[in-house]
C-alpha cells in the first residue's frame, strides 16, 4: 500500500475506533438530553395535564406567557437575583482571593474552610439557616436573650419585604467560597513579574489588583459571569427548600413557579413554554457572548 493511502487508511482507522467508543456516550445523550427537548418543544404547544393526551393549541402558551402578571412578576425576581449575584459574591469572591493571595502561610486551610459550604448539600445548607434566622429559635432569639433584640421578631423568610434577599444570603453564603477557590488559582497563574514591574514603577497594591490582577483573571472572570447568568435564570434549590416561592410570591422566581404549574396545576404544557422562554433567554446570553468574541472584544 502507498505510503498516502497508509496514512489514509491509518487516519480514518483510529477516527472510526475513537466513534465505536463513543458511540454509548452519543446514545446516552440523545435519549436523555435530545429526545426530552424535542419533547419539551412539543408540548410547550400543547395544552396538557401531563398525563392524558395532549392537544395542539400552537402558540397560545406563549401568548398567555406575555400577559401573565405571575410569570413578568417571577421572571423581575430573577433579574434581581442574577443583580445580586453578578457584584455581591463576585466582589466578595475577587477580594477573598486577592487576599489569600498575600499569605504564604495557611493559604490551603483557609481554601479549605471556604469551600466546604459549596460541598454541603443545599438541604443541609437551607435547615442550617432556617434555624439561625429563626426570630425565636435562632440568632434573633439568642441576641435578645443578652439585650440585643434588634434582630427579634423579624421573620427573614416569611416577611415579603427580606424573604428574597434572605434567600439570596443563604445561597451567597454557600456559593462565594467557590469563587474565592477559583479566583485565587486563576491568580496564581499571572506572571509574577507583572506585579515587580508595577510596583518598580510605584503602583500600590490596589493598582497591581485593578491594572494587573484583574487583566490576568480576565477570562476566568468572564467565564464565571456568564455561568452566573445562566444560573441565575434556572435557579431553583434554595428558594424552593426555604421558601417554595411565598411568603405571597415574593420569592417566586420562574423555575419555582414553572414547577407549580407542571405538578401542582396539572398544567405541564404551559410550564414547558415556560421552561423553553428561559432556554431562549440563556441562549441569547451565550450567543451575545460569542458574538462579541467574534466582533473582536477581548472577553
């Protein structure tokens, strides 16, 4: 055989070897992940219990999605939360790194420390909380026993006006230990010699943060806030297990109310309209971010 035709041959051999092993993961995937979603697209048209036959009614889930109070109201919850959650952990993750990034000492036990809250499951997380901000049982009640009853008789997850942001604490709490972790390894990657020269040409330690750290995490950050986004949209753990979107709806957001109407409502069809407006959504997040790689910004 001709040494082209061998190296043809050759290719196309290892190239069909490497399918035959992947071909269970490919199956996996269509059934788990493909069929579902062609499913979803399906029955977002239709009107369906999820049980009995479902019957065609083309666009009016989403026309009915348009005008529905509950939905704009749960959907202006997650704009919040993704507000929240795009500055408070993302500051508090950059400044936990940098500063972890000054010690030599003890650097891998206060890593640890950080992010054993993102290792416990949300359950656990959600109990432990509901505990301490009980205003009887927990800190409110302990803090008023020894003269400090600013914190009594506030109900964090059943008043309508701090049930969102006590819920969004709660998952701050557990989820900014991640980011430290990440920051500070993405960090550790900048050429030191980046830092030597700023500080030779006199920049003090929050210049070197903003003209040299933050340049050299860049794509680690942009990464993590584009993730962020995407969470944000389909979050759904904490506020179900704390709150289950009340007191009043005032912690509903789209994934919890898309869950009411699929088994509490009997009305799946529209819950799968909902669950694809949030797909849409998230694709235009990642599309936007990829159009503007293509168009040059550097992200």
């Amino acid at each position: 055989m001709p040494p082209v035709k061998k190296r043809t041959y050759t290719r196309l051999r290892a190239g069909f070897i490497a399918w035959l092993f992947m071909l269970p993961l490919v199956a996996i995937n269509l059934l788990v992940i493909l069929g579902p979603s062609i499913a979803s697209v399906y029955y977002s048209l239709t009107d369906w219990d999820g049980l009995g036959a479902a019957k065609f009614i083309g666009l009016q889930n989403y026309q009915r999605m348009v005008g529905d109070s509950e939905f704009q109201q749960a959907l202006l919850h997650n704009i919040i939360w993704t507000v929240i959650f795009l500055t408070v952990p993302i500051a508090m993750g950059l400044l936990g790194a940098f500063l972890l990034s000054q010690i030599t000492r003890f650097q891998m036990f206060f890593r640890v420390v950080y992010f054993i809250p993102y290792m416990v499951a949300s359950v656990v997380n959600a109990s432990i909380w509901q505990d301490l901000l009980n205003p009887d049982r927990g800190l409110g009640g302990a803090l008023a026993k020894i003269g400090i009853p600013f914190l009594k008789d506030i109900y964090f997850f059943g008043d309508q006006r701090y049930a969102l942001g006590a819920v969004a604490f709660v998952d701050n709490w557990h989820f900014w230990g991640f980011l430290v972790v990440l920051f500070l390894a993405a960090m550790q990657a900048v050429d030191t010699t980046l830092y030597e020269a700023a500080r030779i040409d006199g920049a003090n330690r929050w210049q070197q943060f903003y003209n040299v750290t933050l340049p050299g995490i860049r794509p680690t950050l942009v990464f993590m806030v584009l993730m962020i986004l995407i969470w944000s949209l389909v979050v759904f753990d904490y506020i179900f297990i704390i709150t289950q979107g009340g007191p009043g709806g005032a912690t509903e957001v789209v994934s919890t109310l898309l869950y009411k109407n699929a088994f509490s409502r009997n009305d799946a069809g529209y819950a799968a309209a909902m669950g694809l407006s949030m797909t849409f959504i998230s694709a235009i997040v990642v599309g936007g971010y990829f159009y503007l790689r293509r168009k040059g910004w550097d992200i």
